[in-house]
C-alpha cells in the first residue's frame, strides 16, 4: 500500500506534529509528512520542520485581506501539497468551510477534552472550573462546526482536587501523542469507516 501524504497544520510548538512524524519514520504509521502550514511566522513548529527537511509555508491572517482571503489562501496552499490527510497540531484556527468541503473526511484534529464537552478554547480551564472528575481528549474528524466532526477515539484522565488548568493540561497531553498516532496509523492503513456521525474501525490499545 502506497504511503500515505500527511499534511499538518499547527500554529505553535508542535509536539503533535512531532509525534505524528516520528511514527512516520520509525515505520508504525504507513505515512509520510509532507509539509507544514503555519500561521504564525515565529512558531517553534517550523524549526521542527526545518529539521525534518519538510517544506513549510506561512500564511498570517494580518498578511491578508479578511478572513475570506485567509481561508481561500490556506486552500490553495493545502492543495498545492495533494495530502491524503490533513492532521490539525496545535492549530488554533477554525478551519474554513471551503477547506472542509474540499477534503471532506480528511482532516483530523485533536482536542484536549471529551467532546462534546468543553469544546473551543481553554478546554483544560473549563473542565476545572466545571468541577469534572474526568476529562482528556478526543481525535476526531474536522466538521463545519465548532469541534462537532465525528469522533474517532476518546482517553479519559483523572481530575484531581488540586488541578489547575496547566496541571491537567500537562496530563491530557501524554495522552494526546500516542492518541492522535494511534489515530493516524488505522487512517493511514485504510481502517477507518464512517456511518453518519459513527466511526468504527479504530482497535484498542
């Protein structure tokens, strides 16, 4: 089976980024990255990609006119790398309806809470202040909605009466990296059905 071409798209330190692309090169995702779309210049993710010798490029929304112009910059550039998958890490915008409908059930993100639960931002400092005593995170396809796609997989974590946003933040993200490439390996193998709202192929740990 031909290799699969990953597109990632994040917006800060990628460590998402970084785990999806190591299982890539160590073989357990049958996958290659293939470029990075970033949209801040600064962000630690392109250093990555400069050490990966993967191609990057940067679209930021105050080099644009609007946010229409945004949206339709990022599509040409996405469309430019021909990616099997678009995988969101880190990327802290709300992809734009014309991105979505162009690859449809290609693009996946992870969000560090049990969705529907907490969506959008700070979804770490709404499971604390909700007083939850589970939390953790969910891949899911990317949908038109504010993190609506279809979910993929789910792993809960304890939240613990001393918890802060950053606390729980710190143990939901050892959770997300091997998530999101359990993730993107049953994607990358062709294993993933989806029924409507229902996804099934994903095995267990």
């Amino acid at each position: 089976m031909n290799k699969k071409r990953i597109l990632i798209f994040a917006s800060g330190r990628g460590s998402n980024a970084e785990a999806i692309h190591e299982a890539a090169i160590n073989g357990t995702v049958n996958g290659e990255v293939i470029g990075v779309i970033c949209d801040h210049a600064d962000a630690q993710v392109l250093k990555r990609a400069e050490r990966w010798n993967v191609p990057t490029t940067v679209i930021e929304m105050k080099a644009c006119r609007d946010k229409a112009d945004f949206n339709e910059k990022i599509l040409e550039a996405a469309k430019s790398y021909n990616p099997d998958l678009i995988c969101l890490a880190g990327y802290m915008r709300i992809c734009g309806e014309n991105l979505i409908n162009a690859f449809e059930n290609k693009i996946i993100n992870i969000h560090p809470a049990l969705l529907p639960s907490f969506r959008g931002l700070h979804a770490q400092r709404q499971a604390v202040e909700a007083g939850v005593k589970v939390s953790g995170c969910t891949v899911h396809f990317v949908g038109t909605g504010l993190d609506d796609g279809p979910i993929i997989t789910q792993v809960a974590v304890p939240v613990y009466d001393d918890d802060t946003e950053d606390t729980l933040a710190d143990r939901i993200l050892q959770q997300e990296h091997p998530a999101y490439v359990r993730v993107v390996t049953a994607y990358c193998a062709d294993e993933l059905k989806i029924a409507g709202h229902h996804v099934s192929g994903m095995h267990t740990k």
